[in-house]
C-alpha cells in the first residue's frame, strides 16, 4: 500500500506552528552513507529526521518533522522503504507462545485487519504491526491481538519502535487511560520545552 504525504497540520502545544509528520519503514538498518543520504533529502526539504533503528528486529524507523509538506516520494526513492504521510505506530509483538503467532499475523496482516493497519512484517518469535493510529485507535490495535493471543492462553512482550511526536504519545496516553483530560497542552514537558 503506497500512502503519499499530504500536509497534516498538527498544532503545538502553544499553537504557534503546524507541523507535517511523515514516517519512514526500513527493513534492516541502513548504513551510514544511507541515512546521511536521507536526512540530506529530508533536510532540503526543510525537515528533520528522528531515528530508531532496531537491528535484532530487521527494522527501522524515522519520524520526519517538517512546517511545509515534505516530498514522500524522494525519501523513498533514496531509502527503498516505505514513507507514511503520518505519525505511524510501529510496534514489535513476540507472543509467549510461538503457537499464537500466525493467528496474530493473519488478523493484523490478512484482508480482515483493521483500516489503519498499513503493514504486519514478520520477525523470528513475533511481528512489527505499523498502524496510522488516527484511523485505527491503540486500545482497537491492542485489543485485536489480546483476542488471538487469549485463544492460545499466551502473554506477549510488546515494544514501541519507531520515534513518536508527542501529540502523539499524549492522545495514546488519554486513550490508554481513558483520560480524556491528558492533552499536549497540559504536558508539563511539552510546556516547559516550548516557553
């Protein structure tokens, strides 16, 4: 699925800049010529590139941060990975029992997944679900794997890879807790750093 970048205004805590968000998805760790080649691109467009990169995983990922739309189709030129027009969530999922594995795979990876599920890549024990969470939410995302998970009576290990802006993190945190309360701007953090 080819998703292009589109402006997604994103205001600031204190609503002085729209921000475009654009991720980007590796398989494998890119070298160094590779990403200096990509934050170069990202750069000229006037944005800034945050990275995780997860060799054990066979993946990696950049959360590109810019005031004017960036030109999605240039960063995959240069990367051979795929650019999300959004803040996606990438999230490595390692069932504790092996068996529960391709029940999980095909519900977030077959024709049945959710809309904002974009991709389900397997790793050895488990599988990088990447969703746009504007679309579908966390608790739906997480919710889906509990279900198959339950079915083989299987706990599961989950880990966040790819960078987050913290609009983000702070809608995850309101839904997580159904707080709706919990908004970028009553973050301490996100205040102290734009004062």
């Amino acid at each position: 699925m080819e998703i292009h970048a589109e402006f997604f205004p994103v205001e600031t805590t204190n609503a002085r800049w729209s921000v475009a968000y654009v991720t980007l998805s590796i398989a494998g760790t890119p070298d160094e010529r590779q990403r200096a080649a990509i934050d170069e691109t990202v750069r000229a467009q006037g944005g800034r590139t945050a990275w995780r990169v997860h060799p054990k995983i066979g993946r990696s990922y950049a959360l590109i941060e810019s005031a004017v739309p960036v030109d999605a189709q240039s960063i995959r030129s240069v990367s051979g990975g795929e650019a999300y027009a959004s803040a996606v969530i990438a999230l490595a999922v390692s069932p504790a029992v092996p068996q529960a594995l391709p029940s999980v795979q095909e519900a977030l990876g077959g024709p049945g997944r959710p809309a904002g599920v974009l991709a389900c890549h397997p790793f050895p024990g488990g599988a990088v679900i990447e969703w746009d969470p504007d679309v579908s939410s966390t608790a739906l995302v997480m919710g889906l794997i509990d279900v198959e998970l339950r079915r083989f009576a299987s706990g599961r290990t989950a880990e966040v890879l790819g960078p987050l802006p913290r609009s983000a993190i702070a809608k995850i945190a309101a839904d997580g807790l159904q707080a709706p309360e919990i908004r970028l701007d009553r973050v301490l953090e996100a205040l102290v750093d734009d004062a």
